[in-house]
C-alpha cells in the first residue's frame, strides 16, 4: 500500500457498492482518464492509487484509493436485497441463488404490478403483457439468439440495469390517503 509522507497531503479512500461509479468520480476529480471504468460489476479488481494535485481549494496533494466494489455476503438472509441489488446491477446475477431466470422472474412481477409492462413489451418488441417468464424468455431466446433461458434472463437484467430498456422505477410507492372530511 502507497504511503503519503508530507503532512500537506491528503489520502481519500473511494468505495460503495459495485458499478455504482465509483472509478468514474476518480476520473471527474482528475480530470483525465485515469481510472479504467466498465458498464459492469467487477471491472476493478484490486485497489489502485492515484496521485493528484487538487488546487482548487485545497491546494494539496491527493492520494486517492480506488477500490473494487463492496458486496454483500454470497448467502444473503434477505435474498430479496440481492435481487434488487441485481436488477440495479450492483451483484452480477448469476452469484445469486437461484440465479437470473429467477431475478427476471422478480423484474417481471415488479414491471407487470406498477403498470411498466411496456419496457420488457418494446424492448422485446412483445404484442401483449404476459405473466409467465418463461414466456417472456422464449421470446427473448428467438428476437436475441440466446441458446438458453440463463442466457436470455441474464441477458434481459444487464440490458434492464444499463438504462437500455428505458428507465424504470423498482420501487413501489404508497398510494396516497385520502383525508377523511
């Protein structure tokens, strides 16, 4: 591990969650490139140093540890954070048990009950709502060439979790009171 030696340095850790931007804000902050960023889980490996001059302000050296993302232990006992964790993608799904046809089955209750069935609809370019994921993957499987159903729902959870099948609200809103007169 680097060491900053002059008392007018400053070292700042980054962590969080995995692919949730954390290599990205090291490149705001540097201005430049300097940490290597991907639009999945996982891509930084191991923690990395880099050595800033931030003038503005503080007028000091900066030694800024990245670091991979934080995750949850394999064997959650909410299984239901990991799936939610999943669909953001935040944990690969397929280190979730029972895996992503399950998590996909999950977005799809999620989509059909709060009336977004339209982003699986046009993504898969899908006629009508359906209930069955196994509907859902078939349809995936042919449109996308996935061989298999693991493939097609693993395929749908990345795509969901890029913003590539529109935006999405996963969380469900209480429906406001009614005041009583």
């Amino acid at each position: 591990m680097a060491t900053v030696s002059k008392k007018n340095s400053l070292v700042w850790l980054v962590c969080g969650m995995p692919n949730t931007g954390k290599s990205s804000v090291i490149n705001a902050l540097s201005r430049r490139g300097a940490a290597s960023t991907a639009a999945k889980p996982g891509h930084t490996r191991g923690q990395t140093v880099y050595n800033l001059r931030v003038t503005e302000g503080l007028g000091k050296k900066v030694m800024i540890l990245d670091t991979p993302g934080i995750t949850l232990p394999e064997k959650s006992a909410d299984i239901m954070q990991g799936y939610n964790l999943a669909l953001c993608g935040c944990l690969p799904s397929n280190t979730i048990e029972p895996g992503p046809v399950r998590i996909a089955e999950y977005m799809l209750k999620i989509l059909n009950h709060t009336n977004q069935q339209h982003v699986y609809m046009d993504f898969s370019r899908m006629k009508e709502p359906v209930d069955d994921i196994d509907e859902l993957l078939s349809v995936v499987q042919k449109r996308f060439g996935k061989q298999q159903p693991n493939q097609a729902a693993s395929f749908l959870l990345q795509k969901l979790s890029a913003g590539e099948m529109g935006g999405v609200i996963l969380d469900e809103y209480p429906q406001p009171r009614e005041k009583k007169t």
